[in-house]
C-alpha cells in the first residue's frame, strides 16, 4: 500500500527494507515480505562475503554479541579477522568443492574465544554472494544423542507403514523423538491450500489438535513457496528481538540480500505474533514435498525458548526427505486395491470403444465410466454431443461449464491436463446452479481437435469441519505504520458446516483418469489412422474402378458397332429367311441396341465419377429453366403439369453438375407416371442441419418401401426391360453420384400408385 504522509516509505520495490526498522502495515497475508526481512535472528550472527576476496559486505548488527567485534569493525575486512587465516582456508575449500549454491552446509566449529561461545558454521552461496551463518554450538554438550541410530529407526518405523493415516503418524512420534520438543504435528494441505492435522505427537497435558482444520491465510502463499525450495526453518524464540543487517543493501550488488536459505532469516511479524497467540515459544517446520509440490508440514511446537543445533536440524532434515520420498509409495499401497479395479475396468472399457470404434460404449455399455469410480454421474462429449451416464447437469449446463473448461490452463497442460476440485464454486460460480448434483468434479481433454472431453461428478456432501478457531476471524489493529492485519489469537474448536462441496478427489482417482486418457487416446489415434488407410485403399480403388469401367465401356463400343452392322446386313439380305432365323436376327438388333445403352449409361457414370467440379455461386432458378428446356420434348408426350411455388436458392455448386441431377429427376419423374395428367412439383425447404432441401415431387406410379435402396443401384430397374419405355437404370445411380460429389444426400419418399418425392442437398446457400 503507498505510504502515508507522516510514515517513512516501506520500500519493498527495492529492497532497502527492515522488519525492525520501518515495521509493517498490511491488509492481507500474502503481501507481506516473508522472503528478505532484511533481518537476522538474535541468537546467531549472519555475515555476507565476497566470494573472490572473502571480504566481509553485512553483517547483522548483534556480531559484538556472538564475535566479540561490532560491525564498524568487521565491514570490509578479510573473513580471517573473525576465523584466523586456518578457518579463511576451511571456508574456500568449501567454496571450491561442495555444491553449495542455495544449499548451506556445515564447515566446521569455530572454538570459544573469550567471552565469545563455540559457533557451528555454515555456508552457502546466492546471487554472487557467500552467505556464513555463525550459531552457537551443541557438539561439546556431553549427552548428545546418537542421531543416526535415530534416524535409522525412524526410517525402518516409515517404511513399515501401510496407511497414510499410520504413516502421518510414525512421523509426528519420530521427529517429537529426535527434537524432544513438546508437539509435532503433521499438517497436510488441501486443493484449496488450507490445511488439516492428519498426524500428532504431544505432550499428555496438551489439548489434542488432531483433525483440526485451519483456513489457507495461516499460511500465506509467500511462505509456502520458501517452503518449496527450503526443508527446515528453525525460530527457536519466537518472541526474541531480530537483528538488522548492516548495511540493508549490498555495495557490490545494489540489492538486498536473499535470506530464503538462511536458518537465522528473522522471521516475519505475523509468524511471530502468531505463534506468541498460540502460546508456542519456539518453533521447528520441516517441508514435506511430492513430486516438488508442497503436500504439508512438519510442524513443531514448545511451549519454552529452546535451541535447535545444526545436528538435530539435519536429523530432522533427512526424516523430512525420507517422509517426501515414502508419501507416494504410502498413499499407492493404501489404496491398492482401489487402483487395481480401476484398472481393470478401465481396460474392459477400451476394448469396448476399440471394438465398437467410438466412445459412446464408455455410458452406454457395461461395464460403464460408474463401475469403478466412485463417483454418481458421468459424461463424455463426443462426436458432438453429450453422452452421460447417472446424475449429471444438462447438456445446456455442460456446454457451459466446457467452455469454462477449455479455458483453464489445467487443460492446456501438455504434461497432466487434468482439472479436480471437491468445490466446483468455489473457481467456477455457474456451478451454484448444479452444485446438489455436481459440486465435485474430476475432468479431462481428450482429442483437443476435435474437443473431445471426458467428466465425473460427485454431489455435494455437507460436512461439519472442526477449525482451530474461527477461520472467519481476521483481526485489524492500528499500528505506528497505520492498519495492520494480526494473526487470530483464538484457537478454541470451531465447527462449521460447509456446503457446496464434495468428498475429495483422491490421488489414485486422477491418476487413473489420467492413464484412461492415455488408453483412449491410444484408441482414437489408432481408429483414424485405420480410417486414413481405409480412405486410402478405397479412393485408389474407386479410381481404379472409375478407369476399368471407362476403358471397358470404350473399347467394348468397337466390336459392339461390328455386330450391329452384320446384324442389319444380314437383316437386309435375308429375304428368304424363314421366319424364325429373321426373328433371331432381329432379337440380335435389339440386344446389341440394348448393350450399346448399357455402355452409354457406363461411360457418362464413370465421367462423372473421374470429372472435377467446378464450384461456384450458382442461381438454380436459372440451372432449373435450363433442365426444364432440355426436358421440353418428353413433355409434350402427355399432358405436364410443373409447379415452381417459390424461387429457388443461390448455392455453391458445379453448374453443369446441378443441371443433370434435375434433368434426370425430372426425366424420372416424367418416365414413371402412368397418369392422364402429370404433375410435377420442383421446391425447396429450409433444414436447421443440413442446409436447403431440394424436392421433386411427381404423382407418378410411386415405389415400395422395400425397394427404396435399390433405385440407386446401377443398371437396376423394378420393371420389365420395356415398360415405360425401357432405359438402362443409371439415372438415379448418376444422380447420387453427383450429390455425394456436392457432399450431399439424396433420399425419397413413395407411396405406391400416389407418387414420388425425391429430396437432395448440395450446400449452404449464398443468398436468399
């Protein structure tokens, strides 16, 4: 927040910034400078060094305390004049051969001097710059505990746990045996970043805070990232002055110093005043860390000021990493045989959508998406529509929330796109309106081309939390520096019912989403490469056919026009034939006549399956005069009635292309009518999916239902080689091929000795 006239300016931007000196004033957790307080615990000395020259450039003001030197004293002198030249030799040999970068290790123990206590050294590098820590040491007290055989017991007793709950456990009594301090509590963060006691080990007076929950802000999420690059963070009082670096800003660097790694960073007021709230003096956190992610805490608590040495710190450190390591394997033997049904029936159901070749059989089929998880509903959009299975919003309500979805970077994760959450409103507001139904969700991308997404619900499940203290409670005091948020100094039980949320997703649950993912992408992959090679081999064939059918049709013309003319030759030379011969011969005439039609009708089908269309906005009223003209002869033959009640659409279409299919439609419907009168009406209507539909419609001596397939058949005709003045069957075969070329349909309605209507579309119209 800017800074107020009468208050000096709290310069976080660059840095120059003291807890001790200037204070704070904040109105919410998270913006308070956890990382660079600018200063020191008291019982220990920082020293910041020049790598190349090991020159002394801060020092925290207590040094006269601890070194027996002020900071006047040391500033720009040679690390020697606190370690001698022996010590100065230790501490580059440390910078030249350990991996120290961010990384403080033990050096070694400097000796009493004077008045001066022994101090255990460490050291590590940040930012160009060498960081010495100077605390006071244990290694002379003479019951110091052997620690590895601590640890080596603490290690075996985890690796024996079979539940997380028992494991939580063996943690919070084996960290409590190294530190001996009065609670340890394993503290587990949920998906909304508040978290819950799962584990505890205490002293017998104490009130027990197992299964207490505590809101998000205790914890800000400036100090959850120190926790994700740190394993330790000592305060052994937490009501002990800090201790202000001198000088604030570096003068090689211009910058504050980055204290993250420091275990002497002072820590911030809100902490301090926090703990002091609880009525913990000293306290010792240890990280707990899955897949780098920050699944909770160690956290440990006394009731006194007390020291923890390098040594315990380490001990504690190695539990910490030992306990990051064995969480996964823990919650995975947990939940074993949960994971094997899931398994199980997640392959059953990929062999189901592998066989059936599409995704519908994950609902609609058993076993279903609901046979093994455990939720109450679920979805799949696919082939653009919903499919879903048990309680689920609508499709409206599901069309929303997957734009919602689509949107999250969850979904753009190339590495885990996955979205889980047991509070659907608490990231997506929408989600009030379903939230009895679906206030838990657990969703996946699949095929992103073609938006493909897979769901699970969970309803909601009003639960009664045990908080410690009301959660709600955010306390403002005035302070030197203006407002300033303070910690809640009530911890007594608060239960609380909250609704709107669902049982949590387990880590079993979404990884087993993830690899039913996998499976079917694997599937879907697999289906459109078979497809890729079955359009393949079918257009190569299909050219094939196109070309034999062509050539067949041509060179069978030649031999063709041979017996025709014999025919008629010996026709005209044969009278003196008998009767019967001169029969023959002329059945001959016709049969070749007949072949030559066949070939004729073979020939334009195979142009029209090898002719590339020509697309182009196009006036039908203009296409259908043409039609209509070319038609006009057979018109005059009976009486013709042709109807137009509104003009027809402009579309995009092969000009030439268009003007057959009415003319054989028209040639068609005039063909078949064996009315006094033929009436023909040529129309078109308007389809929500499919565009403009074009009709013919005759009274003509109609078809049966059962032969509606077969019409479109080549050279298939439903009455004898001569009624209705014969032909060869390819009109309607030609006028298909040339809609599919349109990519559109034809289809018809008939009722015998009524009439026909043949319906076909060809594409989105320009114009009205």
């Amino acid at each position: 927040m800017p800074p107020t006239p009468n208050t000096p300016p709290l310069p976080w931007a660059d840095g120059a910034y003291s807890i001790k000196r200037h204070g704070v004033s904040l109105t919410n957790c998270d913006s308070e400078p956890v990382q660079m307080p600018g200063c020191s615990q008291a019982h220990g000395v920082v020293l910041v060094l020049r790598v190349t020259d090991l020159s002394i450039l801060q020092v925290s003001e207590n040094a006269a305390t601890h070194l027996g030197l002020r900071p006047e004293e040391l500033l720009g002198k040679s690390i020697s004049t606190v370690v001698a030249e022996e010590g100065e030799r230790r501490l580059r040999e440390c910078l030249e051969k350990e991996p120290i970068e961010r990384n403080p290790l033990y050096v070694y123990t400097l000796p009493a001097r004077g008045s001066a206590a022994a101090l255990d050294l460490s050291l590590h590098t940040i930012d160009g710059l060498a960081v010495l820590e100077c605390e006071p040491t244990a290694r002379e007290a003479a019951a110091l505990p052997d620690y590895y055989a601590l640890v080596k017991k603490s290690v075996a007793r985890m690796h024996a746990a079979q539940t997380l709950p028992d494991f939580c456990q063996i943690v919070a009594d084996e960290v409590r045996a190294l530190t001996g301090l009065d609670r340890v509590m394993i503290y587990r963060f949920h998906a909304d970043f508040h978290g819950e006691v799962v584990g505890e080990s205490k002293r017998e007076d104490l009130d027990p805070w197992l299964g207490f929950h505590y809101p998000a802000e205790d914890i800000p999420r400036p100090a959850c990232e120190i926790f994700k690059k740190i394993w330790v963070r000592p305060l052994p009082d937490a009501a002990a002055p800090v201790m202000e670096l001198v000088p604030l800003i570096n003068p090689d660097t211009r910058r504050p110093l980055t204290m993250t790694h420091c275990a002497l960073r002072g820590a911030s007021i809100m902490y301090s005043e926090y703990l002091q709230n609880m009525g913990v003096a000293a306290s010792l956190t240890l990280s707990l860390l899955v897949d780098g992610e920050l699944w909770g805490l160690i956290a440990c608590h006394h009731l006194t000021p007390t020291q923890f040495p390098y040594q315990v710190r380490a001990a504690c450190e190695f539990v910490a990493q030992v306990a990051s390591l064995q969480l996964r394997t823990v919650e995975q033997r947990e939940s074993l045989d949960y994971r094997l049904r899931l398994e199980e029936t997640h392959n059953r159901l990929v062999g189901q959508a592998a066989q059936d070749a599409g995704l519908a059989p994950l609902t609609v089929s058993k076993p279903d998406l609901l046979d093994a998880m455990d939720a109450t509903g679920a979805t799949i959009f696919h082939s653009d529509r919903w499919w879903s299975v048990g309680d689920t919003p609508s499709d409206a309500q599901l069309d929303d929330l997957k734009i919602w979805l689509d949107a999250r970077p969850e979904f753009q994760s190339a590495k885990r796109p996955v979205f889980a959450t047991d509070s659907l409103v608490r990231d997506y507001p929408g989600g009030a309106a379903f939230s009895r139904i679906a206030s838990g969700v657990l969703a996946l991308p699949l095929a992103r081309k073609m938006g493909s997404v897979i769901m699970w619900f969970r309803p909601e499940t009003i639960q009664a939390v045990k908080w410690g203290g009301n959660p709600h409670a955010k306390p403002m005091v005035t302070g030197p520096h203006g407002p300033r948020l303070t910690p809640r100094k009530s911890f007594e039980l608060f239960t609380e019912s909250v609704k709107e949320r669902a049982l949590p997703w387990k880590s079993v649950e979404i990884e087993a989403a993830l690899r039913l993912r996998v499976l079917i992408m694997e599937v879907v992959v697999s289906r459109a490469d078979q497809l890729a090679e079955l359009n393949v081999n079918l257009t190569r064939r299909n050219e094939e056919l196109d070309a034999f059918a062509y050539v067949a049709g041509h060179d069978l013309k030649e031999p063709l026009r041979g017996i025709s003319k014999y025919t008629h030759q010996l026709l005209e030379s044969a009278a003196s034939t008998d009767g019967e011969s001169r029969q023959r011969l002329e059945g001959l005439t016709r049969l070749t006549a007949r072949m030559d039609s066949l070939l004729d009708s073979l020939l334009h089908f195979s142009r029209v399956g090898r002719a590339t269309l020509r697309f182009q906005p196009v006036d039908l009223n203009e296409v259908l005069e043409e039609a209509l003209e070319m038609v006009a002869a057979r018109r005059q033959e009976v009486p013709t009635t042709i109807s137009i009640p509104h003009p027809l659409p402009t579309v995009k279409c092969d000009r030439m292309r268009a003007r057959e299919i009415f003319v054989n439609l028209l040639a068609n419907a005039m063909k078949y009518n064996d009315k006094q009168e033929r009436e023909i009406e040529i129309g078109w209507r308007t389809d929500d999916t499919r565009g403009p539909v074009f009709f013919v419609r005759d009274n003509g001596i109609g078809i049966e239902p059962r032969h509606f397939d077969i019409v479109f058949k080549m050279f298939t005709r439903l009455h004898g080689r001569d009624a209705f003045g014969g032909g060869s069957g390819a009109g309607l075969t030609i006028v298909q091929k040339l809609v599919e070329q349109h990519r559109g349909s034809v289809w018809l309605e008939s009722t015998p000795g009524t009439g026909s209507t043949f319906h076909f579309t060809l594409s989105e119209p320009l114009q009205p």
